[in-house]
C-alpha cells in the first residue's frame, strides 16, 4: 500500500515539478525554430534530442506538463466545484423532484463523451486550452455528482445525522457539517482518478487538434505531429508517450495508495 503511493507521488511529483520549473525556466525556447538542427538524438546537449523544427524536446516535454496538468486540475476542480454540491442536494432530497432532475440530467451528460462535448464547443468557439477545461470539466460533474450522492446516502440513514436532524439541523447544514467530511476521503481518491483521466482525456483532445493550439506544446499534438516520422524519429513519439504514461500511472497509484490509506474497511483487515 506504502509503496504504491510512495512510487505514485514520486512519478507525479516529478512532474510537477517540471511543470512548476517550467514556468520560470525551460532549457531552450520552445517557441524558437532551428531547422538546422532538427530531428537529432539525444545528446548532452539536447537530452530527448530535437524535433522536425528543431525545438528541444524535453523543454517540449516540460512546458506540456504545465499544459496538460493545468487543464486536468482546472476541469477536476469544475467537477467537484459543481458535482459535489449537486450529489450532497439529491441526496439530501432523495426521492423528490430535484433528486430526480439531478440524476436524470447527469445521464443526459454521460450519453455525450468529453470528446462529442469538445467537438461541438470547438464548432461553436474555435480549438484552444480553455475549451478542453470545458469539455472535460462538463463531463466530470455527473461523475461526482453520481459518487457523492451514493455515498450520502448512505450516512444519511445513521444515527448521529437522525441526531443532527432533531437537534433542528436542516438538510444543508447537514450535509457541510455532517456528510462532507466524512465522504471527504472518498471524493479526494476520486478526485486523483479523474485527474488521471483529464490528463489522457486532454491528450486525446489535443491529439484530434481541439486542445491547446500551437505554438503552446501539448503531448498529444506532440504524438499528433510526430506519427508519420515514427520509423526514422522514434524519440518524437516515444518522450511525450512516456511522460503521458508515467504521469496517469503516478496519479493512478497515488490513487490506489490513498484508497487503502483511508479506507478503514482495509484498516482493520491489516491489523
């Protein structure tokens, strides 16, 4: 369990880390064009070699972390922001007319993938970052929504929230003092899953050309621009693969690590 979430929060700091630097620092700049030196290998000079423009790969690499991190963070953060008040709503009203929009409207959103939902806020506002955010913060709402109201449910039939109620608590203070803290961890180990997927979720977008727009780098544009040099450039295709890889299964760990740290169902099974 420790080591999982140790591995996890090393590969996912590393990241991080990248990402932070990146706002300060990048070995070369990204945006600058040096055609003479394109598509070269590794060396000590350029240490994940350059592209078909010559740009320094691991500066790529570093400035797409920031991208692809920002953009998970910020559409996780839209869909706690906005699913979790909606779940700890129906829940608290569970059976009545606004428990059932809720739902009913979180299956209207879950027919439609992030990637139909960018498709059509692209055709309506035009590709970039901030539409991805949309797209794939829009699509996590039902998923926090649908997991904070299942486990409100639950702590809604005990005896210390019975308690609350007689005690002349209404159903929203109920909910933030009551059933928030105590589904708290759940949500945070939900909330390290979807970022997982906003992370692959943003690459796929920028893959198809919807993501962030050039000359900003995105590992998925990367991987776009890089398919039809795949047998004479492997390292195009293999650094940004890596970096997507090694991130989701970082934070999927961290993930894996937290739910058995929390969990007190596997608490006392180790004891």
């Amino acid at each position: 369990m420790m080591r999982s979430l140790l591995i996890g929060v090393i590969l996912a700091g590393t990241f991080l880390a990248a990402a932070l630097v990146s706002l300060v620092w990048t070995p070369f700049d990204v945006t600058a064009l040096d055609i003479g030196a394109k598509l070269q290998k590794s060396s000590s000079i350029h240490w994940f070699g350059t592209d078909h423009f010559g740009r320094d790969l691991f500066s790529m690499i570093m400035v797409g972390a920031r991208i692809s991190l920002a953009v998970a963070l910020v559409a996780v953060g839209i869909g706690m922001g906005l699913g979790v008040p909606l779940g700890l709503a129906a829940a608290a009203r569970s059976g009545s007319l606004l428990d059932e929009v809720i739902m009913r409207s979180n299956d209207l959103v879950f027919a439609f993938p992030s990637l139909l939902i960018a498709i059509l806020i692209t055709a309506i506002f035009g590709p970039s970052a901030f539409n991805a955010i949309v797209a794939i913060g829009i699509f996590n709402i039902p998923v926090f929504a649908r997991l904070t109201r299942g486990a409100a449910l639950a702590l809604w039939k005990q005896d210390y929230i019975l308690a609350a109620r007689v005690a002349g608590k209404g159903p929203a203070r109920i909910s933030v003092e009551h059933i928030l803290p105590n589904i708290a961890n759940l949500l945070i180990v939900q909330g390290t899953i979807q970022f997982s997927l906003g992370i692959l979720a943003e690459a796929g977008l920028s893959y198809v050309g919807l993501g962030a727009q050039p000359p900003t780098p995105s590992w998925g544009r990367m991987l776009a621009e890089s398919q039809t040099m795949i047998s004479f450039a492997p390292h195009l295709a293999l650094y940004p693969g890596l970096a997507i890889i090694l991130t989701v299964l970082g934070l999927n760990l961290m993930g894996d690590g937290l739910r058995d740290l929390t969990d007190p169902r596997l608490r006392r099974m180790r004891q």
